[in-house]
C-alpha cells in the first residue's frame, strides 16, 4: 500500500509544471534579441539596434551608449541617443558617427519588468563593428 500511494505521489508531482523549469525566463529572451540586434558599421558610421516588440507593457528598457571617438591624433568621449526619454518596443534606433572614427563603443542595457524582475547587458564593440564582449546580469 505504501508503496502504491508513493507511486501515485510521485506521479502528481511529475504533473505539476514547476514555475521556469525548463524554460528560459522572458527578460533574458528580451535582452538576447536586443543584443542580436546591435549594429555597427565601421564604413557607413552608423551604430543601431532595435528595442525588442514583445516587451511587456510594464517593461522599461535603459540604455546607455557611450564610446571612445578618434579626433586626429586624440580622443574624445562620445554619448549618444542622449534626447531619447523612452525606449518604444519595435523601434529601431540609429546613432552617425563619423566613417572610422570609433575607437570603442560600449552599450549597457537593462529591462526591468514586474514579472520578470532586471537583467542587462554591457556590450562592447570595436571599431571594425565585431563584438568584443557580452556580459549579461540578472537582478
């Protein structure tokens, strides 16, 4: 008998979805797409991306973009997308740059979401537009 009930334990439990077992959580999808999204293009001076759609409507994103511009034998600092108070899901958004004048460009992005709670991202990017590093956090 005692065995039977354990079986049958054992089986309730097997039915019960537990919550994010086996799936990968909705922020971190999110912030995967918006890095996919990053776009540098050395010649043209153009750096976009594109705020993911599917955000949920309590999700804020922040993004931060600054870098390292090359002014004839010096550098200046750079920080763009600075008059955006808002990120709209679905929209992408463009920054020109000079053609090769980017020495170094970092991204930081966070969504926070009731649900989902905070993650981020810091991407860096090298003045040939290849991804230097990707480095995700979760709050």
């Amino acid at each position: 008998m005692k065995r039977l009930l354990a079986l049958a334990l054992g089986l309730l439990l097997a039915c019960i979805p537990l919550a994010g077992c086996g799936e990968e959580k909705t922020g971190q999808k999110l912030v995967d797409q918006f890095t996919e999204s990053v776009f540098y293009d050395p010649d043209e001076g153009e750096l976009r991306f594109t705020v993911p759609k599917d955000t949920p409507a309590d999700g804020v994103w922040t993004i931060l973009c600054s870098g390292r511009l090359r002014m004839g034998d010096d550098f200046m600092s750079w920080h763009g997308f600075q008059d955006v108070s808002g990120w709209e899901p679905g929209k992408t958004y463009t920054e020109a740059l000079a053609p090769d004048a980017v020495d170094s460009l970092t991204i930081d992005a966070t969504l926070t979401t009731s649900e989902s709670g905070q993650y981020g991202v810091t991407i860096e990017l090298l003045s040939d537009g290849s991804m230097m590093a990707v480095n995700r956090v979760e709050q």
